[in-house]
C-alpha cells in the first residue's frame, strides 16, 4: 500500500506541473539526438535548475517504435528514445511535456497521401528539406493526427503535450513566400464557410479574403478543440499548451528576427506575458526564451544578459520561467547557461512568491486582435501597430503597472470580466470594434471607469468595415468627417500648460489629424495650428490658426471617456520625445493613484502582483540600462532607488539581494505610500511586502 502511495503522490507530481510556477528546458532534438544517453540528458536538465524536460516524441519523425506506417520513424535511433527519455526524466524528479510537431510529414506519407499536404496554385507542394506542409484541412491533420496522439499516450506516461507550429503556412523555413493552400479540401471547407471561392491575392483588395481571414482562425481553432478533446478523453490528467486554442496553459515563444524590421522591440516578453495573462483569465504560461539568435544561426546563442531581461519581464508578469535549445545541452555556445542556471535555482528556492499571484494593476491597455489583422483597411494602415507599442512603452518608462485587456474576452457575456479591476483602460487606435465590444467597454465607463482613446479608435467594426458613428458612446465624438495626413509642421497650443506640460507652449504634431464632429457636452484642451511653414527661416512663423482641438473628453455615466484625434503614441514610438509620454500618462495619473512608486534615477519597470493565499505583495522592478537597441549588456546596478507601496505594512524582503527592508517611517505618509529604500537593483528586483488587507 504504502509502494502504491508513493508512485501516487510522484505521478501526481509530475502531472501537476503546469499547475504551478515551473522552470522547463525544451531540447528540440535533432534525429541523431536519439543516441543520446537520455538519463545523462535529464540530469543535464535537472542541474540547470529546471523541474520540466520538453522533449521529441514524433510527427516529422517519430522518436519512438511506431506501428503507424505513414509516420516515418528517426532511422537514427536505436532502441526507444522516448521510453528511456521518460523514465530517465521521472527517475530525475522532472516532468517530462512531448513535443509533437503535426505540421509536416515526410516524403512517404506525401506520396500515400498528397491530397493532405499545402498545395498552391501552381500545383506544387510546400516543402522543405524532404519534409511536407500539411495542410490544417487535410487527413493527416484531421485524422492521423489522432491515430498519432492516440498511439502516444497509451504507450508512454508523458505528463504534457506541447505542439509546434500549429496552423496555417504560406512562407519557408528561408522566409520564401509560398501563397496559400489552394488543395480541394480548402476548397470545399472555404465554399461551405462562406460561399465564396478562395482569394486569388492575400490582400483586401480581393472581396474573398477578409472571410478567408476568419476561416483560417475558425478551421485552426476547431481543430484545435477536437485535438485538446480527444487528448483530455484518453488522459485529461495531463497538461495540453497552447496559444489562442483551447489548452491548459498557454505557451508562446521569444525570439530575435535579424532581418526583422527595426528598431529592436526588447519588450516582446512582458508583451507576451501580459497577453497571455489577459487571454488565458487565469491559465499558467510561459514564454520559451530561443538560445539562438536566429533560425538560420540555431548553435549562435544570445547573449545572458538578453535571456536574463527576457526572464525577468516574464516573472514581473506572472509567468513562469522557460528556455529553448536547440538540440541537447551538449552545445559548442554556452555562454548563456551560467546565468540561467543561476536564475533557474533562485526561482527554485523562491517558487512559494511565485504561486497563486493576481495582479494588482489598475491601469490596463486594450490588446486589439481585429486591429491587427483587418488595420490594411483603415485610413491609417501605415501605422502598423506602432501606435500601440509606442503607448506600451510610454507606460513602461513611466513605472505605471499596467496589464492588458483582450478583445477576445472583453465581449464575452460568460466571462465574469476582464475588464473589472480596473479604474483606467487605454485603448491605442484599437479601430476595429464589434457592436458587443463597445457596448462591454460602455458599460465599464458608466459604472466608473476612465477610457482613454486615440486616433482611429471604434471607427471600424470588427472586420475594418468603417462605420458612420462612433461605435463608442462614452467617447466624446459622434462622427468622423475627415482624416488628414498632412500634419507635417503642424503643433499644438498648450497655453497655460492645459494639457500638463506646463513649460511646453507648443506640441509637435505630424502624420494624421482626425477632424470629429465632437459630442454636444464634450470638454475641449489644446487647440490644432495647422501644418506651418519650415522653411527659408524667415517664413516661419504662424500665419494660420484654428480651433479644432487636441484632447476631447466627457462625463458617462459614473465613469469619463477622453479622446486624442491624433497619435501621441504613434509619435512617441518613432521619435521618443517625452512630452508625448508625459501627456499619455499624465492623463493617467489625472484619473488613478499608482499602487506603487519608485523614484530614483534609471530605466527600470515597474509591476505589482498580489498573493491572496498569504495577503502578500510582490513588487517587480526590472532593470533596462543594459539594453540599447538591439544590444543586450550587463545592467548597470542602479543604487539610490526608493519604493513606496500603498497598503503595505512592516518590513519588506528583497529576494533577489536576499535582505530585509525597513520602512522609512512605521506610518504611512498622507498619500498612504509606505517608504522603503532599496539596495543595488541589478538585473531585476523582487519585492515582497505584507498587505494591510
């Protein structure tokens, strides 16, 4: 009995993994992998401080003895490179998560089948390196898929399952472009789902493809759900990952692109961590954190001091610690697991700070999925997302804790709502608005709430349709009569500071100008000088005025709705002037007094999360002065820095310099922050405080 108690209590410790905070390696192995010792593989793994091995199981290849014909067995391994795999990582006290990759077979299931594969117009397959993209429509995604999971899981005592590149393919490896799938199968399905026949060109110039749009993400997603189902029906004890489809945790992936387009966007982590937290409402996740540069450079490794900034964005947000090699440890560049180990076996010994947490946040951005996929239809495309990353980073450098609300979720009448918890919501040119999501977001303002809008913002419904009225009510706009995009020298009047900057008597404007028809009880700030003309100098000055303004806003109901028919944030982004985050964020701090203060010099992030099991808190400040551009360095320590919470009581213990911090005065100051003074802050800090509550 006792025998049998203890393989209980060790199974369910491996099962629960994804239901805690957890440190995973994920070693994409390559076919000659499979000769590796497997136990000398775990405990490479387990000395890195990591509970979780991700590991190969099949799809391209199987890493096992498979009795499935089409699915084409590593002609490298001998023996059964899972099976010792999974007992190796069990016998080594870690959960073993398999990954499977669906997303291709090799030549011998293409030519049984080429019917399952991507086909485009031209009649050829997409394919790369021998290996074949399967289409989402197809048999070997529909079908065997399930023969494979099911073979899987009634031969091996794996704990999780993990996909890779799940969905629709129309590039390369080599980013070549390959245009859609075109086989029969997307055919019919297209013609069923929506009466049309497919696009021709992936723009919305062809009437087809906004509906093509919609059919990727609903076929994707309904094959998602039958997959997590028919795995939950053969374990449902075992943790399935995932992204937007139905999973247990959600896991994403970080990554350097050399040939993306700059500047270097070094926030990508807590960008992830945050949407993750807003979609999953409550899901563990994490953010695998590449140990190469680049794909095409998979042994080249980034270097510490990026993984540990991506590490540290990631916990300040709530999620757990994850690292992705290429292949086993055994690697020639190592130069980044000293550092991560480090971190690894911190988190390990401080796992307790890490369970359970909440944010505590009161400030929230609104993450627009139907911006991003239908903003080529709106006036102001060329923007791309910038305007929202540019107000991302605003918050960020202004220390405001901040987290995200998903459109996904916001109009959802069975969720009990994202949106509660919040006294300001930014909404940054989220110009794609459903009918349900408005009135969700109406409602917040009129039982309380302060919303905070720019440019194009609810001019669109959800598929970038554009709208006569404002979908908004709360907003102090009806209608948009004009958008101009020739503000090039064109300013702001801030007389007598009106607008919070009140040494700046002029604001700079350039790109667009939204000309509203402004509600009835709308409170106008800021008037528009219209572009003025820069050159020879001695025509410079203003010969043309207006009154058209800067910043509308209006009471609704309990809560007040203001309006920016520009883009401070769009210009903040691309020129970094901080007038234009002064003004984004004094609107904030107008409306809302942070939970937490830190003042002193330096570059750091600022995060709150509450633990209800214990009536803590736990303040994050995450250290960015190593990191310009694309250059990640070792930070700079910054000394001098002092913390004030709101609601604390007593002493604090900064867990990462391992000290015990006294507050500056035993009562809190008139404000209610209570003062700590903090040691060196390295990389990161984390703070944990006891609550009053």
């Amino acid at each position: 009995m006792q025998d049998k108690n203890a393989r209980h209590i060790a199974s369910s410790h491996f099962r629960d993994w994804w239901k805690r905070p957890y440190r995973m390696v994920q070693t994409n192995l390559r076919m000659p992998d499979a000769q590796y010792d497997q136990r000398l593989l775990a405990r490479e793994v387990r000395a890195m401080g990591a509970d979780v091995l991700l590991y190969n199981m099949g799809g391209i290849y199987a890493f096992y003895p498979t009795a499935l014909p089409l699915q084409a067995e590593n002609p490298m391994m001998a023996g059964d490179a899972l099976g010792a795999a999974v007992e190796a990582t069990h016998a080594e006290g870690l959960s073993l998560v398999g990954r499977l990759d669906l997303s291709k077979a090799t030549r011998k299931a293409y030519e049984a089948h080429p019917d399952w594969f991507v086909h485009n117009v031209r009649g050829q397959a997409l394919s790369y390196n021998g290996t074949y993209q399967a289409c989402v429509n197809g048999g070997w995604y529909q079908d065997h898929a399930l023969d494979i999971i099911s073979e899987l899981l009634r031969g091996y005592d794996i704990d999780g399952i993990f996909f890779n590149m799940f969905g629709y393919m129309n590039h390369t490896y080599s980013g070549d472009y390959f245009g859609i799938c075109v086989c029969d199968n997307c055919r019919a399905r297209f013609r069923a789902f929506s009466g049309r026949e497919l696009p021709e060109r992936e723009d919305f110039s062809d009437p087809a493809y906004a509906d093509y749009l919609k059919f990727q993400d609903r076929s994707a997603m309904d094959l998602s759900a039958r997959i997590y189902d028919h795995i939950k029906q053969l374990k449902p004890e075992i943790g399935v990952t995932g992204g937007r489809g139905k999973s247990d945790l959600i896991r994403l992936e970080i990554q350097r692109f050399i040939f993306r387009e700059p500047p270097e966007w070094p926030y990508q982590p807590g960008e992830q961590a945050r949407w993750a937290r807003a979609f999953g409402q409550g899901k563990n996740a994490s953010s695998t954190s590449t140990n190469f540069v680049d794909y095409p450079w998979r042994f080249a490794a980034e270097t510490p001091d990026c993984h540990i900034l991506r590490f540290a964005q990631q916990l300040a947000s709530g999620a757990s610690l994850d690292y992705y090699l290429l292949g086993t440890p055994d690697q020639a560049d190592r130069k980044a697991f000293g550092p991560i180990t480090e971190l690894f076996e911190w988190h390990r010994k401080h796992e307790g700070y890490y369970s359970g947490l909440r944010s505590g946040a009161r400030v929230a951005m609104y993450h627009s999925r139907k911006t991003g996929k239908f903003r080529a239809r709106t006036r102001t495309a060329d923007l791309k997302g910038h305007p929202f990353r540019g107000a991302y980073r605003a918050l960020i450098e202004d220390r405001t804790p901040f987290d995200f609300v998903c459109d996904e979720t916001a109009a959802d009448d069975g969720n009990p709502g994202p949106l509660e918890g919040y006294d300001v919501l930014l909404v940054s040119n989220a110009a794609c608005l459903s009918d349900d999501e408005a009135r969700r977001l109406d409602d917040w303002v009129a039982a309380g709430g302060t919303l905070i809008a720019t440019g194009e913002t609810g001019f669109y419904d959800e598929e970038g349709r554009p709208r006569s009225l404002q979908a908004l009510s709360s907003l102090p706009v009806r209608q948009l009569k004009l958008v101009r995009p020739d503000m090039r020298g064109a300013y702001f009047r801030n007389e007598g500071g009106e607008a919070g900057l009140p040494d700046a008597g002029l604001i700079m404007l350039d790109g667009y100008y939204l000309h509203c028809e402004p509600a009835e009880d709308a409170g106008r700030v800021l008037a528009l000088l219209p572009p003025q003309r820069f050159g020879p100098p001695e025509l410079c000055y203003p010969d043309v005025d207006s009154d058209l303004p800067g910043i509308l806003s209006r009471r609704h109901g309990q809560g007040r709705a203001i309006y920016l028919p520009w883009f401070p944030d769009w210009q903040y982004y691309r020129d970094s002037l901080p007038d234009m985050r002064r003004l984004v964020t004094g609107l904030i701090g107008d409306a809302v007094a942070r939970p937490v203060v830190v003042r002193g010099a330096g570059a750091v992030e600022v995060t709150l999360q509450k633990q209800p099991e214990t009536g803590r808190l736990l303040v994050h400040l995450v250290n960015y002065s190593g990191q310009r551009n694309n250059l990640y360095e070792k930070p700079a320590e910054l000394h001098g820095l002092l913390l004030g919470v709101r609601g604390a009581a007593g002493d604090a213990k900064a867990l990462r310099e391992g000290s015990v911090l006294q507050p500056l005065s035993p009562q809190a100051d008139e404000d209610g922050y209570l003062w700590y003074r903090l040691g060196p802050v390295g990389a990161f800090e984390a703070v944990s405080i006891a609550s009053q509550s």
